[in-house]
C-alpha cells in the first residue's frame, strides 16, 4: 500500500543484503513449483493438472475486477480466491505503475522504477492466475489527500481509463481495496482510486459518456461493487464490527488446491513477494483465514457469502453457449489426466461451435483460452526465434522456427504468417506432424518502417502526473505489444486452428542457462550523456562525455550536443564510426557555462545519413523480469551555480544510502566518507563539518555508541548536520544535545511557500543570501519527518505547510552546542542535490558554512 508498509520496508533496508539472498533462492523454488510463471518470455508448459485448471476455468463464465492505486496495493489473497477457488476471470486494475514508490533492488527511480514494478505486478499475476491493468495516472510521490491527488492526476482522463477498463474487461463484481468515504486517512491515490471506481461503475453504462470509446467496445454495467474491508481501516476490531455488522460478505481465503499441493494464501504469498523492488517479501500463510467484502453498489447478492450470487456464470449465459457447455462440461467431468490428448476432438467440436458465436466478447475470450488448453493437450511446441536480440524499423530478422506435435492426432502445419505494412506475408510448408518428431525452419524477414518496441507510454513526455497515450487501443495495456509475431496455421483432425506466436531472442549462458529475451526494435544509433546532471561550481569549463551505441553493424556519422543559450560547446560535432552492433564508443565535449547563475539542458544527437538520432538506450536487467529496452531523450540538466563556501573538508556518515557526498564533491568539497564504527574522540576534528546521511540513525547501529563522540566533537567548534530520520510508534531517539522529538509531519507539495522565519540568521545570510526565490525548481517534497518539538535551544528557520494545513517550523533546526553548532533537517537535500537544485546548493553551503564567519571563503582564498 506503498505507504502502509513502510515501517516493514525501513525494517527491511536493514535486512537488506541477507534478504536479497534470501529472496533469490526463494525465488528460484518458487520458479520450480510454478513452470507456468512467464519468467521473461519462457514458453508456458502445462503439466495436465495445469491443463485441468485450465478446463475449469474456461467453464466458468463470470468476471472481477478489483481495483487500487499502486503495485502492491492489491490484496493476492482474495485475487488468488477470485481466480483460482472461484475459477473467475480476475483483473487487477492498479491506477499507476508505483513509479514514486522506493527501490530497494537497484538504482532506477521514477518512471524507470514504473516500469520494473509493471513487470513485478506481472510475475505477480502469473503466479495467482490474474490478469493486469492500468491507467494513464502517474505515481507522483506521496498524497495525504484525493483533493491534492487529483490535482496532479487529470480526473476525466483517469476516470474514463477505469471507466474503458470496466467496459473492455466486463467484470460482474468489482471489489475496491480502500474506502471511498473516508478521504484524509490513508494515502491521496488508494482514497481516490475507490471514487472514482465509485464513479465509473455508473458512467461504464452510460452510452453518452466517453463516446470515442464505443468504437471499440460497448457499454457495460457490473453487477455489483464491493469494498474489501478489514479491522485495518477502523481503530479496533469494536469499530470495524460496528461499522459493518450486517454489511459484509465473508470469504474463506485459506482453501486448500489439492491440485496445486498449496493453501490459496500459500500461492497469494508467493504472487506478492514478486514486489521485490519493494521489499515485499512474506512469510508464507496456511489454513483457514476469512476476507470481508462490504457491499457499496448494486444488485446485492442473495446468498451472503457468495460474490457471484445470483449471477449466470454457465455456458448458459451466452446466446449458442449451451452447446459448447454440453460438450466441454463433460471433458471437465470425465478428465483424463494420464492422457489429456484423448480429449482433442471434443476440444476442437468446441473450437469450431465458439468461433461461430456471436458474442464477440465471450468468443475472443474462449478462444484464447481453449486453444491455449488444446495446445498443451497435443504436446504442440511452437516456437520462433530470433538470431539477434534486436533490429532496426528497416532491418533484416533471421528467425529459426521450431515445430513440434506430441500427440496421435493427424496433425498438419499448413503454413506460417507475419504481418508488414498491413500486409500479411503467408510461406506454405505443407507439412504432416508426425508424433514427436521436430520440425525446424529458418527465415529471413524484411522489416519496412517499423515503430521501435519500447514501452508505449514512455513514448511521449509525460507529466508528474499523467502519461500521455492517445492510442486508446493501449490504454490500459500492462506493455507493449511485442513487434514481431508470427502465426502457425495449423490441420487437426480436420479442424483448421491457428497460434500465434511471438518472436523471442533465445540464447545460453555457461553459468545461467538458456535465456529468452523480448526480440527489439530500436534506433539504428543512440546516445548518452555519461552523467545526468552537471554542476557548475564556477565559470571553468568542464569535460561532458557522451556515449554512443551502434544499433547495427557498421554505423558511421557525426554526434553533437545542444547547448542552452549563452552556454558553449567545443567541438561542434565530432565524427564516429563503429563497426559491431551493440559495441559503444565515448567521446568527450568542453562545456563552457555563463558567467553568473543558469541552468538549462544539453541534448546530445547523432546523425547519420542526414538523419538525426536524439534518442538514449536504457536496459534494464533483474533476474526476475524479462529485459526491458527503453528509449528515452537523451539529455542531461546543466546548472552553473554562483555559490561561496567556506570550509573545505567534510566528513559523511553513510545512513540508508543517498548521494549528497557526490553532489557535495561536484561542487569542490573535499567530501569523506566515514566508517562509523571507527568514529572516536580525536579523528573528527580535522572536519570543516560532519554530515549524517539520511535514516543513519535508524539504519546504523554503531552511531547510538558514538554519539558521545560526535556531541564532543561539536563542542569543540564543530559543525553537525543531521538529516531525516524516520519516526514510528516508540519515536527515534537520534541523540541531540538538547530536546528534539522528530514526528511524521512532511510537506509533500514541493511547491508550498516557504516562510524564512529567521531572516536575519546566518544560516540565511552567509556566506549566500537565501531568498524566497531559492525554493523554486524544487522536486517531489519539501521535506518529511520534521520535529514538532524541541528545546529553546533550537532555532527554527523556516516555516512551511501543506494546503489546509497548520504551519510546520521544524523543517531546519539549529542550535549552538560549546563552541560549536548541531543542526536537524527534514528537508529533502537527498532528492534536491542529485537533480541539480542550485538554492538547495547554496542553504546546504550555508549550514557547512556556519560559524566560519571570520574564516575567508575559498573564492576569497582564490582572490
Ligand atoms: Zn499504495
């Protein structure tokens, strides 16, 4: 619920090295137990008890949708209920892609992180046989209320892509995971994630609503809306029963599957420690355990218990089903699990009678699910690769096909197609499958003008809100569309039926196996900007080096860069050649900044044959999802500071991780970094200053035990400064030398005015004036975990707040101690820095700076 869990991710980030490992070996038992899991693009192989589910639920007719706001958010244990006890067919709609959530796997963050926690959600559903879904609604970061969510979140745009989810998926029921009423209580997005399901279960059937979507699907009224409750939303389990004594359904998530050897909450564990980037690891449940539902909206079910009552979930349901069940009832009756393929040509009697109903919903949806069945009851293999794992829109692919039949059934491969242009392209090798015997072909096909294939709403810039997809065809869609498919036209028993199939790049690795790839489309060249922010500490110019990566062999032109105004770039262009594909070669720019403040971005290009190139390749590679290609604009922010400092040396104490030392060093500090455990009372005066990283205090330990040290060394003349630690039920104790009690207050709109309540402060005179203007550009908060207590001691600087709420003062605090001076700040520095934000620069030069007033600042020195 990314803000619920967070005491369990901070207790995790301690775990973290020994739960990875954990976590990997978890993961590999769990790929064992699960071949159905699409670990990158590694074809399913259904065993028969697979193929037995698989039955099941293509005889049941009934849907659900259940809907949240971010990965994780989703409760596994009713989504597993749903699909596997229930047997329905089970979406889970997450309004974003938890791309402002943290990662603790890697260093992608922002959309980036969007896109991992897409593929997790994915791996998720594998494993409890959902489905998923989203919006075009961007995870901005932290929202304490729906009314500020939706002013980042274009509400006609999300609302119509819930209300286009209900009525391209169809659900009977819906189940929210939070309560629309009670906005204020839990985080903005979950509270408006369960309005606007509210809404959209209305509007879904209202066909003068959203109009330009029903030239693609109709309209659409859900049975009926839930509210998937628990004593976690009241104050007790008293309250809740209060609230909802004779409102709710109760379901018993605890079933045993016989079939599967695992308890539902056994299989819901396993789907929901796929969050890894998250640190969702849990410690697997069994036996009996009850979910409530609370009915909202609807025609109510007339048997308590029973989401589904009173809804025809038969083949009875739809208009020529009757038959179909007659035929496909009696395979589930009478399952033959020691020969599956015994029941071919019932199964393909049914093909034939689905492809001739009329209810184009239904009919798409069977059939993808029966021939998914009748492919694994014949043993079909049917698989086309790739020799290389991308080409370019006009390039050549050379596939290697590989067709195989298990089973007696007269069996031919008529021919094989592919889609270019519009065209479709259709090769006849007319040949027989005899049982068991492997059939390879190999072709070379020609691509003309094809779309790269990376993920389709990182396409166009997007805002911290929303992305921006106009396609409304994959709107909702978890990825992109592969770019290469080829379909198999295949004879059984006289009963034309056709798979497709997409193309993968297959290879081996000595010590990790075979591996599939996603097969990729991408720009002939791209380029890079080896850093993503530059600073600028003064007006010398600076190397800028630039990557670029040839997406085919043989790539020969010029690359540039794009310069804001009045800063300059030498050489203009530098020619390059690169003979093997995927290879990358550096050169190096000389930037020169303006004279005084500025900041601006540089675009790096490249061009070959007249044509220009501005995009970046970024790869994104875990163990536990399928590669990832994503092109982004190459660029790079630029910052020429006009900044003074004093003091030189300073001394960091590494907390939960963050990059201030980095920052600090690009703007000439000479910055090291201290192990903690080492700290004692003579090797820290040598120190300008001593930084605490942020959470070091709930993360490290050692530093409860060296705090008399640091305390001394202030005392002495030296300069503290502490940033956000975080504060659950029993508090922090973080070891100021007078009272300071640190809170959950935060300012998350990072716009919020910004008071200077100390004007006359060092801190905001020397040796840089701080005005107002200094808290623009500011990204993602202002700050979190301020003090809302402390001792006279303390001065407060600033003064802050979100909308509607009261001032908060404790967002930067500082008191003289001996001789020298402690400082706390909530404010997010860790965010500010790296992404280039020169007032921060110039606060965070001023707290280092403190108290060295009579001492020269080092462009003084230099003077
Ligand atoms: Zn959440």
């Amino acid at each position: 619920m990314n803000d619920c869990p967070i005491i369990i991710i901070l207790y995790l980030f301690r775990l973290l090295k020994d739960f990875l490992m954990k976590k990997y070996i978890y993961f590999t038992l769990l790929a064992a137990l699960f071949s159905t899991i699409v670990t990158a693009q590694k074809p399913q192989k259904l065993n028969s008890n697979q193929i037995y589910e698989k039955i099941q639920k293509l005889n049941f007719l009934g849907t659900a949708l259940y809907i949240a706001a971010h990965p994780d958010d989703e409760n596994t244990r009713l989504i597993s209920y749903l699909a596997n006890n229930v047997k329905a067919r089970t979406a889970y709609l997450s309004l974003t892609r938890g791309d402002g959530g943290q990662n603790l796997i890697g260093t992608e963050i922002r959309e980036l992180l969007g896109l991992i926690r897409t593929q997790e959600l994915l791996a998720a559903r594998g494993i409890d046989g959902g489905e998923q879904l989203f919006t075009r609604a961007n995870d901005f970061g932290y929202s304490k209320h729906p009314k500020e969510t939706l002013e980042f979140w274009d509400k006609e745009k999300v609302l119509s892509d819930v209300v286009w989810a209900i009525r391209t998926f169809k659900p009977d029921v819906i189940i929210n995971r939070f309560n629309h009423r009670t906005p204020g209580t839990t985080h903005g997005h979950h509270t408006t994630s369960a309005m606007l399901s509210v809404e959209a279960f209305d509007l879904a059937a209202n066909k003068t609503k959203y109009t330009n979507q029903l030239k693609h699907t109709s309209v659409w009224q859900p049975q009926r809306l839930f509210f998937n409750t628990s004593s976690w939303f009241y104050r007790s389990q008293a309250a809740f029963k209060k609230a909802t004594e004779g409102k709710l359904s109760t379901v018993d998530v605890g079933v045993y599957y016989p079939l599967k050897g695992l308890s539902n909450n056994e299989v819901a564990s396993m789907a929901s420690s796929q969050h890894l980037c998250q640190g969702f690891g849990r410690v697997t449940r069994r036996g009996s355990q009850q979910e409530y539902v609370e009915f909202l909206k609807g025609t109510k079910p007339k048997v308590q218990n029973d989401i589904f009552s009173g809804i025809n979930t038969t083949w009875n349901r739809i208009k020529g089903g009757g038959e179909i069940g007659d035929i496909l009832y009696e395979v589930e009756k009478n399952f033959a699990f020691s020969n599956p393929s015994k029941h071919l040509p019932e199964l393909l009697k049914a093909y034939d009678k689905i492809n001739l109903l009329t209810d184009t919903h239904w009919k798409a949806i069977k059939l993808k699910q029966l021939k998914e069945i009748i492919e694994a009851a014949a043993g079909l293999y049917l698989e086309v690769s790739a020799t290389s794992s991308s080409t370019t829109p006009n390039g050549q692919v050379e596939i290697r096909m590989e067709v195989l039949n298990r089973s007696n059934l007269t069996t031919f491969f008529d021919s094989y197609s592919y889609e270019q242009n519009g065209v479709t392209v259709v090769k006849s090798p007319e040949k027989q499958l005899e049982n068991n015997v492997k059939l390879n072909l190999s072709d070379t096909i020609q691509l003309k003008n094809n779309a790269y294939s990376d993920p389709y709403w990182l396409k166009n810039k997007w805002s911290l809100g929303m992305y921006d997809v106009t396609n409304q065809l994959q709107i909702g869609k978890p990825e992109s569309d592969r770019p290469l498919q080829i379909t198999f036209h295949l004879n059984m028993w006289e009963h034309d039926i056709s798979f497709t199939k997409n193309v993968v790049y297959r290879y081996s690795k000595r010590d990790k196996g075979e591996i599939y790839e996603p097969f990729e489309i991408l720009p002939e060249v791209t380029t890079k900007l080896a850093n993503k922010v530059l600073i600028f500490s003064d007006g010398k110019p600076q190397k800028v080096q630039v990557v670029i990566r040839a997406g085919e062999n043989n790539i020969k032109g010029n690359v540039g860069l794009d310069a804001p105004r009045n800063w300059t770039i030498s050489p203009k262009e530098i020619p390059f050649s690169i003979a093997q594909k995927g290879d990358n070669l550096t050169v190096d720019f000389m930037v020169t900044p303006p004279n005084g403040q500025s900041e601006g971005v540089l675009k790096s290009f490249a061009t070959i044959n007249g044509k220009q190139y501005r995009k970046e390749l970024v790869e994104i590679n875990y163990n536990h999802i399928p590669k990832q290609s994503v092109l982004l604009d190459s660029e790079a922010k630029v910052v020429r500071l006009d900044i003074k400092k004093n003091g030189n040396y300073i001394g960091y104490i590494a907390g939960a991780g963050d990059v201030i030392p980095e920052s600090l060093r690009q703007i000439g500090y000479n910055v090291l970094v201290i192990d903690p455990t080492k700290i004692n009372n003579e090797n820290l005066h040598k120190f300008d200053a001593v930084v605490v990283g942020i959470r070091a205090y709930n993360t490290v330990d050692a530093l409860k035990f060296k705090q008399k040290f640091l305390l001394e060394y202030v005392e002495k003349g030296g300069n503290m400064i502490v940033q956000y630690n975080t504060s659950g039920r029993r508090g922090i104790d973080v070891g100021a030398p007078y009272e300071l009690k640190v809170s959950r207050d935060r300012v998350t709109d990072e716009t919020a005015t910004v008071t200077i309540i100390a004007k006359k402060h060092s801190l905001m005179n020397f040796p840089n004036k701080i005005e107002s203007s200094d808290f623009n550009g500011w990204v993602q908060e202002r700050g979190l975990y301020f003090p809302n207590k402390w001792g006279k001691e303390f001065a407060p600087i600033l003064s802050m707040n979100d909308k509607g709420e009261t001032a908060k003062e404790g967002s930067l605090l500082v008191a003289k101690h001996g001789k020298g001076y402690y400082m706390y700040t909530g404010l997010s520095f860790f965010r500010e820095l790296p992404a280039g934000v020169s007032g921060a620069y110039k606060l965070f030069a001023n707290m280092l700076s403190i108290g060295k007033e009579n001492i020269k600042t080092q462009q003084e020195i230099k003077e």
